[in-house]
C-alpha cells in the first residue's frame, strides 16, 4: 500500500505493508504555487520514480491519501486546505486518474488516530480521541470504531473549541480557540505576553539574548523551576484539561492520545493534562480512560492513510 500525508512544508510518502511496517520512506516538498495544483501530478512522478527502483511491487494495492483541513472522503473531495492552497479538490479522481489505483482519502488528523489506534497507542480502542499539539491543535475521534467525519467534514475539530472567549484572534476567524492556546504558537505567545508584563524576567532576558522562542524552551524553564514559564504551561494544561474532559463526555473514550510537536514535552505534560483531565471530568469517565502520548510521530499519516487502504480494500472491521 501507499500511503501519502500532505502537509504545507513537505509530502511524506511511505511504502506500507499490511501489518502497518513501513518498509519504504521519503518525502518532497509542497509546491503550494497556484493553490496547489502541481501537488499531485508531483507526488505521482516522486512514486513512479521510487517504484521504478524497488523490487517487489506486489504489495501495491491502493492509495491512502491525508490531507490537511476539510475532507469529504466519500466523495473524495478536499473542501479546504488552507496551508496547500486546495479549495474544493477532488483530489480521489486526480490520483486514480493518474495511477489506476484506487484511491481512499481522509482529513490528516483522522489519519493519525487512526494509525494510533492501529499501530500506536490507542491499542485497538473501540472510542478514542488523538489530540495533535503542533503548529496548530488537530483532533481526530474515532466513536463505536468508525472515524467521525460529520455532516460536512468538520467532526472532531478538537483545535477550534473555544477556550479563551477573549483570548487571541483564531484563523478560523474567531477568537480563543484551543488552537491559539496549546498548539506551539499559542504556548510561545502567551509567554510573550508574560515577557511584555514582566521585563525583568529570566524568561525576558533570555528572549532579549536570543531574539526568539521556542515552545520546548518553555518546558526547559519550567523544568528549572522558572515561575513565569510555569504559570503559562499550567494555565495552558488547565484549559486542554477542561476541553478534553468536555470533548470526552460525548463519545466516553477508553483512550485519549496526545501527540504533535509539543507533545515531546513528554511526561511532565503529560502528567499536568492529566490532572486536569481528571479535575474536570465525570469520575466515570475518567476512571475508564487513559490519557497516553502518541508513538507514532511523524510515521502517523503514512501509517493511518495506508489503514484507510486496508479497511476500505479488505472490507475488515477497523478493530484488527
Ligand atoms: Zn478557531
């Protein structure tokens, strides 16, 4: 199987085989140029290329694709991917047209709980949540073991339930939306306000020294005990933890993954979101669900498009 992640820097392209080992590996960069529209033809030259010098095709049965933003994956139509310029992209017929494969695509976030779940942390969970802490905040939610998709494609949409009313303005085009307060963005401007009230700061002469900042230089000063770092780390922990525990009151998951960039953070993030989670949760939903962090990395989309090739080709059920 192929299985293909589209992201605004990079396409990630990987040769999977039906235990979801990647057997093969690469990636090119995105031409974003007029809205996108060389992105498959691109991809398609960048495999066949590849494929030419691999030795064992057999295993090629069909194509996964992620794309970022609203999908439609019935239909196969990509409504909007702001960060790849696609607007209304029927991105399933450009590919098979192209490939005579068939052709199954998803929302990136989507694809990534689905990997998870398949061959990460989700452990084959029936209702789960994976929740992506990178540039932006992603969400993807599998329920009764089906993805969530939603009426038109925006089912799971974790990054855009509000947290902050009055907090900062969203490229949603609303303001205080979880995505501008956990993602690595809004980590990094949140401490820039604290900079701005608090000049005398460690954290503000370290910003002076190296003109910039970085979400991972935040968790390295709450690990030195620096006070300003802690508060903007805790009220972001605070705020996930009440979303999360809201968001998993509608589908009562046995497991909520969190992954993204900011997730290396590892552990000491990890235990802060969960005794949030566990603050503002029903007992009885957070006595049944763990809160992991993602295995996956940066394989996720890979892995999660080449499941949607398993499941859709092999008619399974999605618990292997
Ligand atoms: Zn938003």
């Amino acid at each position: 199987m192929i299985g293909i992640d589209i992201g605004g820097t990079t396409v990630k392209i990987g040769l999977v085989n039906h235990n979801g080992e990647i057997r093969y590996k690469w990636e090119i960069p995105t031409n974003k140029d007029n809205l996108g529209e060389t992105i498959i033809d691109d991809v398609w030259t960048s495999v066949t290329d590849t494929l030419a010098k691999q030795q064992n095709k057999s295993e090629i049965i069909g194509i996964g694709v992620g794309a970022p933003g609203f999908v439609n994956p019935e239909a196969g139509i990509v409504y909007e991917a702001v960060n790849v310029g696609w607007r209304n992209f029927n991105l399933k017929d450009e590919l098979e047209r192209l490939s005579n494969l068939p052709v199954f695509i998803e929302n990136d976030a989507n694809l990534a709980a689905l990997a998870e779940n398949w061959k990460g942390s989700g452990d084959h969970s029936k209702d789960m949540m994976l929740i992506t802490l990178g540039t932006g905040v992603g969400g993807g939610v599998i329920a009764n073991g089906e993805i969530l998709s939603g009426t038109n494609g925006t089912a799971g949409e974790i990054g855009h339930i509000i947290g902050d009313p009055n907090g900062y303005p969203c490229n949603c085009g609303r303001v205080g939306c979880l995505d501008t307060i956990a993602s690595a963005t809004g980590i990094v401007q949140q401490a820039l306000d604290k900079i701005e009230e608090n000049p005398e700061s460690t954290l503000a002469s370290h910003y002076k020294k190296h003109g910039k900042l970085e979400a991972k230089d935040i968790f390295q000063f709450v690990e030195t005990g620096d006070r300003l770092s802690e508060s903007v780390i805790n009220r972001t922990t605070d705020i996930l933890g009440r979303i999360i525990a809201s968001a998993a009151t509608v589908i009562n998951p046995s497991r909520i993954i969190i992954g993204g960039g900011v997730s290396k953070a590892g552990g000491p993030l990890l235990s802060k979101i969960k005794k949030n989670f566990r603050k503002y949760s029903l007992p009885r939903i957070s006595d049944c669900c763990e809160v992991k962090l993602a295995q996956l990395g940066n394989d996720a989309g890979i892995i999660g498009a080449s499941y949607l090739v398993k499941k859709n080709l092999e008619k399974t059920p999605l618990m292997l």
